[in-house]
C-alpha cells in the first residue's frame, strides 16, 4: 500500500480527556489491493469510507486479549511464560495494523464497486487514488 497524502483533523476537549478525529488518507490504488491495514491503537472508529461510500471495517484489540478481563470484571491472572506467549503473538498481530478496512466491491463479480479517482498530477505511478476517510475518538488516551 502506497500512501500519497494523509490530513488529520483533531478537536481535543481537556476537560472530558477526549480527542474527536478525521484522517483523510489518499492510497494508489492497486487491482490486488482488497483491504487496507492501519494503525489505530485506542481508537474507537465511528465511520469509514472510501470515495465517499460507506466501507466495511473491522478493529482488532489483540494487545488486550493478552490479559483478558475475567468473568467478575477483573484482569485474570497469568504466569510469566503464559504472559510472554501472549504478548508476543499479540505484538506480531498489531504489527499488521489493528485497524483493517475492505475496499468495496460486488460479491457476484468480486469487482471492486468504487472507481479510484484520477491520479493526482505528478503521480509517479500514474494510478487512481482512493480517498479513505476515518472519523474517530479517542478517550482518556494512554501512554
């Protein structure tokens, strides 16, 4: 995945400890590319699309899985191997992007139903873009 441009909006109220969000990302777009991977690591994702048209999206979480909340809502006890195990299987999920969005396309035809914009000028490439839009929040941010 190639990325040309990325502008972020953020409005951030203190006061809640909340930051309100877009990201807009241009991506070449590419025939084989059928999903787009992405960071966003305590995000909570309220829209995605791609030229404007709603996508499908889905937010990984692996890092809390590797100390799960128990049965009465609290943190469930692990050894040191265990917890080792976990944290590096949930690193190496993370690393893809916790963030994964499908770019849209026909079931019937398996075509995708966006068509790229026209490449900018001055593409190296030469090929459509696809304008990604995120609307996000991220609240009460962690270190």
């Amino acid at each position: 995945m190639k990325v040309l441009q990325q502008v972020i909006n953020v409005e951030i109220d203190l006061h809640q400890q909340v930051v309100y969000g877009s990201t807009e990302i241009n991506v070449v777009q590419r025939r084989d590319l059928r999903d787009i991977h992405l960071h966003a690591r305590q995000l909570e994702i309220e829209s995605v699309t791609v030229n404007d048209q709603p996508a499908k999206y889905f937010l990984e979480t692996p890092l809390n899985e590797v100390v799960p909340w128990g049965a009465e809502g609290n943190r469930e006890v692990r050894d040191v191997l265990n917890f080792t195990l976990r944290y590096r299987a949930a690193l190496e999920r993370a690393d893809a992007g916790e963030l994964r969005i499908w770019i849209p396309f026909d079931v019937g035809t398996g075509l995708q139903t966006v068509e790229a914009l026209p490449a900018p000028e001055g593409s190296p490439t030469g090929h459509g873009v696809w304008k990604v839009f995120i609307k996000y929040k991220l609240s009460q941010p962690r270190g």
